[in-house]
C-alpha cells in the first residue's frame, strides 16, 4: 500500500527541479519507477527502509536524489537538472528489492506525469 503525492507540478522546464512524494504504509523498501510513452517501465532509484543505502539507475545518478522520512513514511524524489529524457509517468513502489524489476514490487502508486520541455 503505497500513496503517490507530487508536489512541484508536473510541467517543468529543461534544467529544472521537482519533487516527487510518496507515502507508504508499514516499513518496506521503496523504489521509484518511470514509463516513458511506448517504454518499458524503468528502475529509477531505491532506498532501504531502516538504513541510508540507496541505488541509481545510470541516467539519473548525480541528478535525482532518493530519501525517506521514517516518521513520516514518507520517500521523496528530488529531480534537478531534468532533461527531455526523464520526460515520463513516475511510480512509486513498494514490498521489493533495492534494485529490481517492476515484477518483483508487491505495492505500487497509482504514477503521475512528468513532462520536460525544452
């Protein structure tokens, strides 16, 4: 059981920010998703629930950044330097691997529409 709540709007300029929420019921390790029109559904970052490790995809390592409030359970995405490329329907995920296919996620948010214009 997972919630996504974005925050930041869901058009933004190439080189900007945005921030992604999303809110997960229980403690279980969170990952995000993105699926870009006619793509497959694409690992972007994840995070363990009771420890800092994180993982990255390679397009967005050094740019996007993955955290979570314990207290709140909450896990962010915070998105800068967006490209055209990142240009998709982000996920949040739940009940899986740090890293893994979407197959192997349990709980998924409902997504939300990214779009960066150049």
């Amino acid at each position: 059981q997972v919630q996504l709540v974005k925050s930041g709007g869901d058009l933004v300029q190439a080189g900007g920010s945005l921030r992604l929420s999303c809110a997960a019921s229980g403690r279980t390790t969170m990952a995000w998703f993105r699926q870009a029109h006619g793509q497959e559904r694409e690992f972007v970052a994840g995070i363990y629930w009771l420890t800092s490790q994180t993982d990255y995809a390679d397009s967005v390592k050094g740019r996007f950044t993955i955290s979570r409030d314990n207290a709140k359970n909450t896990v962010y995405l915070q998105m800068n330097s967006l490209k055209t490329g990142d240009t998709a329907v982000y996920y949040c995920a739940g009940g899986g691997p740090l890293r893994g296919l979407s197959k192997d996620y349990r709980y998924w948010g409902q997504g939300t529409q990214v779009t960066v214009s150049s």
